[in-house]
C-alpha cells in the first residue's frame, strides 16, 4: 500500500482524500454539487476528479482549493500531488532524470577507457562570433571580437540558429554541455523557457519531428533508467505551460546525402515558421557547408562560429585535465603541457578542443615523451594508449566475455572470441571505411560479415552479438547511441578509413589518384583565379572536392608507405596551374595539421606573394582577357568577381604562416589602386598579425573619402581591436550625411557602437529615427528595443499607425513580436484596411498567423479569395497563392483546397507557385500537379523548367522522366538546360540527349579561341 502511494496513481488517490477531508469540514459545502458550485466548474468535472477519472489541471485545482478556503502549506501539497499524479509531468521528470544520468555517464570523443570525467567538469566555455549566412568560419581567427560572446548564450536565445565550427571544434560537447545544464536546472526547479532534447540530424531523416524525437530518446535514454517509452505526443507538445521544447540537432554534416539534408533542414524550417513555432527551438550543428543549403533555414537564422581555445584556454583546460588525472603539481604540468605545445609546433592544432582534450592525456601519460607532431600522428597515438590499456586489461575481457555466456559453449567458443579481440583493430577500421563509403547496415552485421569475426557454430547469434557489441564499446572508439553503435567522433572515422583506404602501397595510389587528379578546362567563366593563362581551353587542376579532414588523413597515411605518394599531387596544386584556389587548398590542410612538404608550402607561399603583388590579378576568371567595363558589370552580379582576390591571396599568405604576410597586407592596404573595400579588409586581415599597425591603418581607412560601408567596416575592425578611438569614430560616423554616407551606413555605424556605449548609441539612434534622414526607422526601433529603451516601442508604435509610412506592417509586427498587445491590434487594421495595397495587407495577416492570432485564419481566406488577390502579386507570386500557403501553413485546411483549386485552374494565375507551394506542404496532390504542369505546354518554358527542378529538390523519382521528356521536345526552349540536369542527375539518357547540344559547345569554343587570338596580338 505505501509503495503505490508513492506512484502516481497513488499521489492521485491522496489528492482526492484531502479535497475529501477539506470538503468534510467546511461548513457551507457538504455535497460534490455544492463545491461544484462554489468554484463555478460544472459537476462533471468534480466528479471526474472525486472518481479518479481525470486528474485536475492545474486552474481547476486552484478553483477547488480556493472554494474550499485551502492556502499556504495545504495548498503546495495539493499542487504537489497533483503534478506527482499528472501522467505528463511524471513523464517528463523521468525523461530529465534519465537525460541527466546520460549527459553525466555518456561517453564522449577525446577520452581514454577507464579515465571519463564527466564532462561538465573538464569543459571550458568557447566563445562564438555571428557571421551572415554566407560567411566563412576561421578555424583559426585570433583575437576576440567586440561581437564574440560565450557560446551558452548562443543556446540561450530564443530563436533559431546554427553553430559551426570544423572538424573536433567543440559543437557536440557545446550541446551535451547544454543539455547537462539545463536539465539540472529543470531538475531543481530552475528551468525556464525550454526543456532540451538532443537528438543527431540522421534520425530526423524521412521522420516526422515527434515520431524522431520519441524513438532517439527513448532508444538513447533506455540504458539511462528510462522505464517506459516517450510517446510521439509527449514531443508534440508543450512540456509545460508556456514552456517548449529546445530541440539540439547535432552532426547536420554527417548526413553525407545532400539531398537528405536538404529535407532536414526543410523540415525544421517549416516548422520553426509554421504553427508550432513557439512549441520547439532548433540548434543545429554542424561543420560548414555550402552557404546556399543553410539558408534553406531562412535568412533570418543566426550563424554562429565556435571560435578555437586561446593558448591561456588551453593551460586552463590541461590543469583541469591533470587535475582530474590526478598528477603532481597539475598547475606546474599544465604550464610544462603548453611549453611542450610551442617546441614541437602544435600552438595553432591544439586550440582546437578535441585536440587539447587527446594531447592532455597523451602528455600525461608518458610527460617526459615529446608530444607527436601533426593531427595524424595525434589520432595515431591516442588511438594505440587505447588499444594498449584494452590489452593490458585482457583479464577482465576474458571475464566479460565468460559473463557474455561464452564459456558454457567450450574453450573453442573462448578461443574464437579470443582471436576476433586480436583482429579487433583491424575489424574497426574496415568498419569506419564501410561507414565512410556510405554504408547503412547496421554495425553489427557488418562485423559478422568479417572472417576474423565469424561465429563459432555451437554459440547462438544473440550471444556471439552481445560479445561483438561489448568488444566494440570496449575499444573506447564506438558507442551505443540509439540502439546502434557509432563512432564517438567523425573525425575517429575519417581517421581509421584514410588507414584502410592506403593499407597498402597499391591502394594508396589508387586513392590518392581518385581524390587529386580532377583536370578541368579553361573556358569564359571558369573559377581558376591566378591560374597562368595560355590559351583558352588549355588545362588546369582543381583542388579535391572531398571534406578537407578526409583529404588530410589520407595524405597523412598514404606517407607511410611512401614519403613522396602525393608530393606530386600537392606541388601542382601549389603552382599556377591550379592557383588560388590550389593555395587555398595547401593552406587549409596546413591549419589542419596535416604534414605537408616543405618545398610544397614554400611554392605556395610565393605564388600567394606573386599574386597579391600582381596589380593585373583582379578578377576571379579568365574575363581579365576583358576591359573594366566587363568586370564592373559581372563584378555587380557575382562578389566573387573583384579585385578583392589580391587581398584574398594574401590572406592565405598568412594561413601558410609565411613572415612575408604582413608586409604584403600592408602594402595592400595603403595601395590607392584598390577599392576601399579591399584596403579595409587586407588591414582587418593584418590585426591578426600586427595590431598596431593595423589600428592606425583601420583609423586612416575610416577617415578617407571611400564608400560609406567600408569606412564603417573599418570603424568596426578598430572595435575590434578594443581600440579606444572606436567609440567616437562610430558616433562620428553616424552623425555624418551626405553621398559618402547612406542611411544603412549610418545605422550600422550606431548599432556597432551600442556593443561599446549603450546609452549613447540609443540616444544616436532615436535622434536618427526622428530626423529627415533617410534610414530605415524599424530597424532603429528594433536596435532601441534590444538595448531596453522604451522609446524603441513609441517609435514603432508611431509608424505602424503614420498612414503615410509606406512599409506599416513590419513595425506593427515587431510590437507584436516584443509583447505589446497594441501590435496584434494594429495588424488586424492593417489586414482590414482596403486602402492598402493587398501585398500589405497579406503579409499583416501572415504576421498574425506566425503570432498564433485566432483572426489570423479568417483574414487570410478571405484574403485569398479576394477578387483583387487573383491578378495581384507579391513579390512575384500570385496574391491569392500566397495568401492560401499562409493559411495552409497556420493548420487551416482550407488553405490546401485552395491551393490545389488555383493549381488546376487554367486562368488562375501563377499556377506554378501554387502547385509547388501545396507539394512543399506535403500535400501529395502536389507532386502529381507538378509533374503533369512540367509537361503542359501552355506553361511558359521557364515555368516548366521550374517544376522540374522542384520535382529534384522534392526528390521526386518522377524528376528524370520529365527532363527527358523536356530535353528531347524540340518546340521547348530551355531543352538544353533539361539536359544539363539530367547529366548532372547521371541519367544513362543524357548522353544521347547532350548530341544534340555539341555545336553550342563548338561555337563556344571558337569564340573562345577568336578571343585568345585578338589577346595575344594586342
């Protein structure tokens, strides 16, 4: 009996007899009907709760409590037995407690067996900086900017966002760290605004996000003392009241099927814009990916670059370490670690966290051995002090093996499992090659397919499994994570699979030659910067195409059969025959830490110096054969066709630690010859190398007569710096009007001086939102409400309700968005108003519908089949589609007939939009539209073309059908561009389909060699 008081169906039970007992001595409520009364419920739900039929929720509760006069003690200890009997709340308190056990006795990369701390306790805060959605992660920047911030606050805003960093720099531990805190937070009381949940980005893969969410945890969590599995409807919805779900997506990068990715993070767009915004928050992380398949997370998705440790970090790190290892003096040993780190060059690989947490314990345990020099040679040791402490403990793996249930099926049975833990080395790492070729099979099964793992007869599979599972978590390399082993860490993968794919000599070759020997041809709109030009269509190398991890673990293991395997390769990447984008690569793989010849970065080093000083290297293609005007136009359509290159090249320069970097950024940023921009950034670039003279550089820069934008870069690069005179150039800055000085000049001048003088950028700021100026007034107000000054909201306020303010609805939105009720208030008006435009007044009612409005769905349908939505647009798509996808996205059915309706109506107009708007929402009728709409010739050929592209992004198998059948229709226009997709998909019809388009490549070609001839004779 004491034991079921104790469950919840007991904590239920003693509920109801203290509202019984209370009812019994209250002198004006003796029936169930009178409390029923007294407390203005109905008599159903007193009875379902006197029953035990429901358990209350918490505002019954407190109606009961206050009809009955229960306060203080009496009143906590209801409300502690009803959470107790809650069946949600006890699912919840079980999920935590197990997350905590797993967040403190999981596993995690870096950590030899028999030595985990937990993690919390070794871990040291990185800081992040936030870069735009195409920007660049430095694994090696130095320095901390004025926009750095620890990375937990990273976790502790409120919207979405991605952490990035390369490879071992500290993304999973960020995550595990946070989980760790804040389900102890939640555990006493303490928690906030979301509940963790860490799951990796492959179980979102082709699953529903509640169905994922259940299955990772309770598969996860099972071994952490997790009784009952976690339901799909336990994640789809809210935890608690006003509390949602902080959902931590880790190892995006792993998923190597872009296309999977691409669904992925659709998924989570959807749903972070869609009706269950406010029940999740995605962290996603990853290494950096290609600019385009991030922004599929929007726009507005902050990106947010893990920064390395500083050297200072790294002493503090290794006293943690020594500390916990228990070594004599660990303060003197950390200081000896970091001395030991600058004699063999390592200063540069050990900021990296993975790397300081493996070259910690490699010191430790031999401190009078020098460290091994090179990340090789680091995954090398570290990986053989692991087998070695697996071998000197055989004793005990013999036990485990009796204890598997080996011993009762003879001493053959030990013998066999005895010979598969000798070849256990070897079997991992055929293991992580099969994993790196993109094998899915489970871990398991791809052990027993090995002769040195065969099972002896007379054993059964589940027993002979059960000792290959605890031989593998044994190795301190693989780990039980949802019901299937994994590598503790990619990079352990990349590692044992660069060993396997060069095990050999011939093999090695193979591989080398497989990743390095990609020659291209010289044309119009070639990407070979800096590459010597001979004549059009003339040879060049690109650089690998593969993660630059791999890269480097195989040029390191393939030097092991022989010194020189890919010397060859690298020396002409590291010529002009590959370029910049050659230097780049040598440059990279030198951060890494990868061995690379001497003689390789010497070449690299002066083609970088050449380049930089070439006052010809100014474009990034072969259009240099052109005049300025050529540049200016191309140069306005594409950024990466600038002058910028020289500044580029210089910067690697630097990457290759090469003493002539600075002298060479210095010349770039004093030469008059460039734009402003360029001299800016070759002086932001030269901070990192010589501080003062790149603060007096940045501070002339800022001062100049160049564009606008870039003396405000200049300013922001002082701050950088932490220079005293950035606060008043910024000010400076902003006050100042005329041509060289735009309203978004003037506005991000005061927004980078809010990060340096608070008060004195939001006074800057209001006078600006109030002046003739012209600068856009939300954003300001958006700047002022974030540094907490009220005059941020009266300035919205003012400009969603000025009638001559043009753009109304972002500032109504924003009052909105910031809890201001007059903000939901004032886009209802605006969504009513038939004055406005209907653009407007669609994109108001959106606003309502992201902000949960219950008048969001009205307005939108009505909206949608209004007369004048039917020929308007928004932003190029049609009004009435747009409002129906906005409907559709806020749960509304109607939203979904109306699109297939626009869809299938021949007059209506942007079919196109509407089609692929209803197969984005998963509405299957969607792809069928699109599919027959790809082939309906009355679509316009763009149009069309359009819809097949969708049908690939979709991953519709239907996509190489229709792009045959455009490729191969003569009356269709963009034929040609059909049977590039279909090359590009590997379709086997491609090649008959191309034959068609051979004179293009012909004419191309002779207009090329025409363009060469008239060069060389100038």
């Amino acid at each position: 009996m004491d034991g079921d008081k104790t469950g919840h169906g007991g904590a239920h039970m003693m509920l109801v007899a203290e509202l019984r007992k209370a009812m019994a001595g209250h002198p004006r409520i003796a029936k169930q009907g009178d409390l029923a009364r007294a407390a203005g419920i109905s008599p159903a739900t007193v009875s379902n709760v006197f029953t035990m039929t429901k358990v209350p929720s918490g505002e019954t509760l407190g109606l009961l409590a206050h009809a009955l006069d229960i306060t203080g003690p009496a009143l906590a200890e209801l409300r502690r037995l009803r959470d107790r009997a809650d069946q949600r709340t006890r699912r919840l308190n079980d999920y935590l407690v197990a997350a905590q056990r797993a967040a403190r006795d999981h596993p995690y990369p870096g950590v030899l067996a028999g030595t985990t701390p937990p993690l919390t306790t070794i871990y040291l805060t990185q800081q992040a900086h936030i870069g735009s959605d195409d920007s660049e992660a430095n694994p090696v920047s130095r320095g901390p900017a004025a926009s750095s911030l620890p990375a937990e606050e990273v976790l502790a805003d409120t919207h979405t966002c991605v952490v990035l960093a390369g490879p071992g720099g500290g993304k999973s531990s960020l995550l595990r760290t946070c989980l760790a805190t804040e389900v102890e937070r939640w555990i006493q009381g303490r928690g906030k605004q979301t509940v963790p949940v860490l799951i990796s980005a492959a179980a979102l893969a082709d699953r529903p996000l509640a169905q994922a969410l259940s299955e990772a945890a309770s598969t996860d969590l099972a071994s952490y003392g997790l009784l009952d599995e976690l339901p799909p409807a336990f994640f789809a919805t809210v935890p608690q009241p006003e509390v949602g779900w902080l959902v931590l997506v880790d190892g995006l990068d792993e998923v190597t099927d872009p296309a999977t990715r691409q669904r992925i993070l659709r998924t989570l767009a959807a749903i972070a814009t869609g009706e269950h915004a406010s029940l999740y928050r995605f962290v996603v992380a990853t290494r950096p990916l290609p600019p385009d398949e991030l922004r599929t997370l929007g726009s507005g998705v902050p990106h947010y670059y893990l920064q390395p440790f500083t050297l200072s970090d790294v002493e503090h790190v290794a006293h943690s370490w020594f500390r916990m290892l228990q070594l004599a003096d660990p303060r003197s040993a950390a200081k000896r670690f970091v001395e030991a780190v600058y004699r063999t060059r390592l200063d540069d690989l050990a900021r990296v966290p993975l790397m300081t947490s493996m070259l910690c314990q490699l010191y430790a345990a031999a401190p009078d051995q020098p460290l091994p020099v090179g990340r090789s040679h680091i995954y090398e040791a570290f990986i053989a002090l692991l087998y070695q402490r697996q071998y000197t403990s055989r004793p005990s793996t013999v036990s485990s093996t009796t204890h598997a249930g080996l011993a009762r099926y003879g001493p053959g049975a030990l013998d066999r499992a005895e010979y598969t833990m000798d070849h256990l080395p070897e079997l991992i790492t055929r293991l992580a090659a099969e994993r790196h070729s993109g094998s899915a099979l489970p871990t398991i099964t791809l052990m027993e397919s090995q002769p040195e793992a065969q099972r002896p007869p007379r054993v059964p599979i589940e027993s002979w499994r059960a000792f290959l599972h605890m031989s593998l978590c044994s190795s301190g390399l693989l780990t039980d994570r949802a019901g299937e082993l994994v590598f503790l860490h990619q990079t352990l993968l990349e590692y044992l699979a660069a060993r396997h794919a060069t095990r050999n000599a011939r093999a090695a070759a193979r591989a080398l030659r497989q990743i390095f020997h990609r020659p291209a041809r010289y044309w119009l709109f070639s990407d070979a910067p800096g590459v010597r030009r001979r004549w059009w269509g003339s040879r060049y190398w690109k650089p690998p195409e593969e993660e630059a991890s791999d890269v480097g673990f195989l040029i390191d293991a393939s030097q092991q059969h022989n010194p020189d395997a890919c010397t060859r390769y690298l020396a002409r990447l590291a010529s002009s025959r590959a370029g910049l984008r050659g230097c780049e690569f040598i440059a990279e793989q030198a951060l890494l830490g990868t061995h690379l010849p001497r003689n390789v970065i010497g070449s690299a080093a002066d083609l970088c110096v050449a380049l930089a000083s070439d006052p010809a290297f100014h474009y990034n293609s072969p259009l240099s054969l052109w005049d300025d005007w050529a540049y200016a136009s191309l140069s306005s359509i594409s950024p990466e066709i600038t002058r910028h290159s020289r500044v580029k090249a210089a910067e690697v320069l630097a990457q290759l630690g090469d003493s002539r970097a600075a002298d060479v950024l210095f010349a770039l940023a004093t030469d008059p010859s460039l734009d402003g921009l360029s001299q800016v950034e070759a002086a932001r670039a030269l901070s990192d190398l010589d501080a003062p003279r790149a603060a007096d550089l940045l501070r002339s820069l800022a001062t100049t007569s160049i564009r606008g934008w870039s003396r405000v870069r200049a300013a922001r690069g002082l701050c950088d710096l932490g220079d005293p005179r950035a606060a008043d150039l910024l000010h400076s800055l902003a006050l100042a009007s005329g041509m060289s000085l735009s309203g978004e000049d003037r506005l991000n001048a005061a927004r980078a001086l809010s990060d340096l003088d608070a008060p004195r950028a939001a006074d800057l700021l209001y006078s600006l939102a109030s002046s003739p100026a012209r600068i856009d007034r939300v954003q300001a107000a958006r700047i002022l409400t974030a540094l907490s000054d009220p005059r941020g909201f009266d300035l919205a306020y003012s400009l969603a309700a000025d009638p001559t303010y043009q753009r109304r609805v972002p500032p109504a939105r924003l009052l909105a968005e910031l809890g201001d009720p007059r903000g939901a208030d004032l886009l209802h008006s605006l969504a009513t108003d038939p004055a406005l435009k209907i653009e407007a007044r669609i994109e108001a009612a959106e606003a309502l519908a992201d902000l949960q409005d219950p008048r969001a769905h009205e307005l939108l349908y009505s909206l949608a089949i209004d007369p004048a939505a039917a020929t308007e647009s928004v932003f190029g798509v049609g009004a009435a589609a747009c409002a129906a996808q906005a409907l559709a996205k806020a749960g509304d059915h109607r939203g979904t007939d109306l699109l297939y309706s626009l869809a299938t109506e021949p007059t209506a107009h942007n079919r196109v939009h509407a089609a692929y708007a209803l197969a984005d929402l998963g509405d299957p009728r969607g792809r069928d539209l699109l599919c027959s709409l790809a082939m309906d010739a009355t679509i316009d050929d763009s149009g069309r073309t359009y819809m097949a592209s969708a049908l690939i992004e979709l991953g519709d198998p239907r996509a190489d059908d229709v792009l045959y059948s455009q490729a191969t229709d003569p009356a269709f226009k963009s034929a040609k561009m059909a049977a590039e997709l279909l090359a590009e998909r590997r379709d086997p019809r491609a090649a008959s389909v191309s034959v068609r388009f051979v004179w293009v490549h012909r004419l191309l070609r002779a207009v090329c060699r025409r363009l060469t001839e008239r060069a060389r004779a100038r």
